[in-house]
C-alpha cells in the first residue's frame, strides 16, 4: 500500500493527500519549457521541485506517468525563428537539445511523455470543434475562434479572479490575442489565432480557416490525450495560475464536462538579490552562466530545492557555496555510512518501497519530505541524525534510510575524497553531461559541438556503454 503524500492544493488552498485515481498510479501533468532561448535556474526550480515530488510519490509506493509539454510554437518562437533566418522546427529543435542536456545535468527524471505543441495541432484543431459545436466558442470575421467565458460560469475558480474583484470591464467584455497578458483582463482568449502575413509560413489548415492554436490550448489538448480527460494532478510556477491554468480548466471543463484535474501544485518563483528574475535587469542566470562561474549542476539542484517550494526563493551566489559544502558533508556521511555496502541505485530503492520503521535515523527526515515536500526540514533532520552515525544500530537500516532521502532529493553527492584526486573543473562536468544527453537523444550534431569544446577545453572523454570518463589530453 502507498504511503500518503500530503501537498498544497491550489484549487482548494488546502494541504491534502496526492491521490491516484486508480488506487496505483499518479497521472500528473506538468506546463514545460517554452523552447525559444535557454531555460534560465528560475525555470529548474519549478522543474526540480516537480522532479522531487515524482521522486517522493514513486519512492513512496505510488506509480506514476508525468507528461511535460514542449511549446513549440506561440508569438515569442515564431518571431525569435524569423530573426535567426531558421525555420520554425530547426529553431526550436536546437534550444529543446539544450533544454534536456541542462535536465539531464540537473538529474531530473526525464517524464514518461515529452509531447510537443506542433506535432499536436490536428488534436488541438478537433478540441476547438468540440468548444465550437457546444456553443463555448465562437468565430469571429478574421477566422480566429474564442473561448466564451460567460458560459463556463466556474471560470475564476482556481486563482479566484472574480473574487479579488479585478477591474474588468465586464466579464465576457474583450478580447485578447496575445498568448500572454496582463492578470486584471479577464477576457475571453483565443483558441485559434487566423494567419496573420508576419507568421510566414507558421500556419496549419482548420475548417475555419488558417493559422495557429493559441497557448493555452496546447496543454488542454496534450494533458487530456495522454492522461485522460481527468486526471490527478497539474503543476506548473505560480505565474501561469493565472490566465493559462484559469483558460485550460475552462477549455477541457467545457468540452469534456469532467473535472480537468484533481490537484493543483503551483511552484513559487526563483528571485536574484531579492529581485525578480528577468533580461532587463541583467540577473537572469543560466546554467552555463553558473557553470563558468565554477559551480556544478549539483549545487544548483541543491540550492534550489532546499527552500519550501510554495515560498519565493531568494537566489545568491553565496547559498552556492553553502550548497558546495552541504554536498561535500552528504558525501562523507555516504562514505562512512556504506560501510563499502555500494550505492543503491533509484530503481532499487523504488522497488523497495516502504514505510521507514520509527526507529530508523532517517524517519523524521522522510516524514518531512512527506509532509508537503518540506525540504529544508527534510535536510535539517538528515544533518541531525548524522551526528549520530558512529552509534546507528541498525547499519543496513541507516543506510537504507539515507539513500531514500538522497534520492528522493534527486542528489548525485560528489566523491567523498573529491580534493585529493585531480578534480575535474565544473564548466568541463556540464559541458561531459551535456554532450552525453546530446547522445543519448541521437542528437550527433549536438554532441559533436560539445565534445569540440570539451577538447578546447583540454579535456577528452572516453565512451563507454552505459558510462563516460574525463580525462585531461595528454
Ligand atoms: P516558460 O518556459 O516561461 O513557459 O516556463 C516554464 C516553467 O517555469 C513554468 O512552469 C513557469 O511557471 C516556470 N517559471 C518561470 N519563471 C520562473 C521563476 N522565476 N521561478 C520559478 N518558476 C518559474
Ligand atoms: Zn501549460
């Protein structure tokens, strides 16, 4: 039997149990990256929280099947394509080729289905008939269609838009065509935007005429055809509560009289010296910035799942040094603690999932991990008990325990010993991992880049079937 798994439910503003529908396997939907420019550590803390939350249902007992979509078209890819003179899928195919190898750095489970927008748009045609034929739709003279928000009166119930009495002019009042727009117009969007000359040649054929799906539409459409028209939980950052989640509720609500999902889990946002995160300011980083600045994907992971996910995160680069030293305790405790009993892969640890007894060192961090992802308590309770590690009774216990916890955080802790022996300079790490997930897609191109500068780097690395070593040219 699955252990509990309590978590924040933004539809109720209420912490309640993860459930699966089915009794056994958690079908969860997540609103990925749009692939249009490097995803910056803002976007990972949202997919590292994620990426937590399936490691803790699965090691939990729960099944689970987690979809994440690409945005593959909207305004910003058309336009941004154009400007680089590349059709819309090679634009896109670069920037999603660097979007996994950054995930794959950051050791996030790749999701079961990664669906893109663009290979989806007879579905999304279809969805708009459905809308068109039930009346929640309409048509207007250039060919776009809009969704009727006067007649899904639930419309408002997720970010409570109606209640906080938002200036707006009259629900059902106005129009709005960009894919992103300002929280106090609520007005109906669109699901269909008619060709406009500046698109080119990113138009695809409905009845109604040519052009392209709206936003919004994409994660409807994706999340009901591989999960189900309802389904048990959507995730996503706090700023697509509002209008995306609102518009997606209302798209499939309407069309399919269900529930859409069961669990709302909204990821609060990454701010940089205590300001928002954007280009304009100049504090937007990468992981390749971060990587050139010396730190490893690694501390990154750390530092952005060790604060509570549904409170704003203040990022420095201090709390990466923080994070160095945390990493570097972890792998001594690891060292110690295996007593040479050897790493427990994930998979193992999955199969063997069970309640951590009371008495086992490492409960109290579990617990925590269980009780609404509480990380930081998770790791506070995992340093406490260390301390301890010289009286553990139970060894295979403790180190049972530890690895869950470790796990459950998604952490590949450093070597142990990572001083003595040649260490191997973090942009070169990144640079190995990254081509390595370049590969694993097939993505030679790619790879080759990578493998180039990792020469001009003065580093070679060495294939092998399932693994990879660095070493420095001779
Ligand atoms: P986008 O590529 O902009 O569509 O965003 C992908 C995901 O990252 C979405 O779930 C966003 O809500 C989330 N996100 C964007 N900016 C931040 C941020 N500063 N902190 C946390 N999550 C973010
Ligand atoms: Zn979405």
């Amino acid at each position: 039997m699955p252990q509990d798994i309590l978590l924040h439910d933004t539809m109720t503003r209420s912490v309640k149990n993860v459930r699966a529908a089915d009794g056994e396997t958690v079908r969860f939907y997540c609103c990925g990256p749009t692939v249009y420019g490097p995803a910056h550590i803002g976007n990972f803390r949202t997919f590292v929280a994620q990426d937590v939350l399936r490691r803790t249902l699965e090691l939990a007992g729960w099944k689970t099947k987690h979809v994440r979509n690409i945005t593959d078209v909207d305004d910003k890819t058309i336009r941004q394509s154009q400007a680089q003179g590349q059709t819309l899928g090679e634009f896109t195919g670069h920037w999603l080729g660097l979007f996994r190898a950054d995930c794959a750095a950051l050791n996030l489970l790749p999701p079961h289905v990664e669906p893109g927008a663009v290979a989806h748009i007879p579905q999304q045609i279809k969805l708009v008939e459905a809308l068109l034929m039930k009346q929640h739709a309409y048509r207007t003279e250039d060919g776009s269609v809009y969704f009727r928000i006067e007649s899904f009166p639930r419309y408002g119930r997720l970010s409570r838009v109606k209640e906080r009495e938002l200036s707006t002019g009259g629900t059902g009042s106005g129009k709005n065509l960009s894919d992103e727009y300002e929280r106090e117009s609520l007005a109906d969007f669109a699901l269909w935007k008619a060709r406009k000359p500046e698109d080119g040649a990113n138009v695809w054929c409905a009845p109604w005429g040519e052009g392209r799906p709206g936003w919004h539409l994409e994660c409807s459409c994706m999340s009901m055809r591989y999960l189900g028209e309802s389904f048990d939980l959507h995730g996503g950052g706090v700023d697509l509560i509002f209008p995306h989640h609102e518009n997606e509720i209302a798209q499939s609500e309407a069309a399919t009289g269900k529930e859409f999902a069961a669990h709302w889990f909204h990821t609060a946002h990454l701010l940089v010296e205590n300001r928002k995160m954007s280009k304009s300011e100049g504090n937007l980083f990468t992981l390749e910035d971060l990587n050139n600045k010396g730190c490893t994907p690694m501390e990154t992971r750390y530092v952005l799942l060790a604060g509570k996910y549904s409170q704003p995160l203040n990022f420095t680069l201090e709390s990466l040094s923080a994070a160095r030293a945390a990493l570097k305790k972890l792998a001594k405790a690891a060292a110690s603690l295996s007593a040479g009993a050897g790493e427990i892969s994930y998979e193992q640890l999955v199969s063997q999932a069970a309640s951590l007894s009371v008495d086992n060192p490492f409960h109290a961090a579990w617990e925590a991990l269980k009780n609404d992802l509480n990380v930081s308590e998770a790791l506070g309770q995992t340093f406490v008990a260390l301390k301890d590690a010289g009286n553990f009774a139970d060894k295979t216990a403790a180190w049972l325990g530890f690895q869950r916890i470790i796990n459950a955080l998604g952490l590949v802790l450093p070597a142990a010993d990572d001083d003595a022996i040649v260490s191997v300079p973090a942009g070169v790490q990144e640079l190995a991992a990254k081509r390595w997930a370049a590969k694993q897609t097939k993505n030679w191109q790619l790879a080759d880049e990578y493998r180039a500068r990792l020469t001009a780097l003065g580093w070679a690395m060495q294939d092998a079937k399932d693994d990879y070593k660095l070493a420095p040219l001779k």
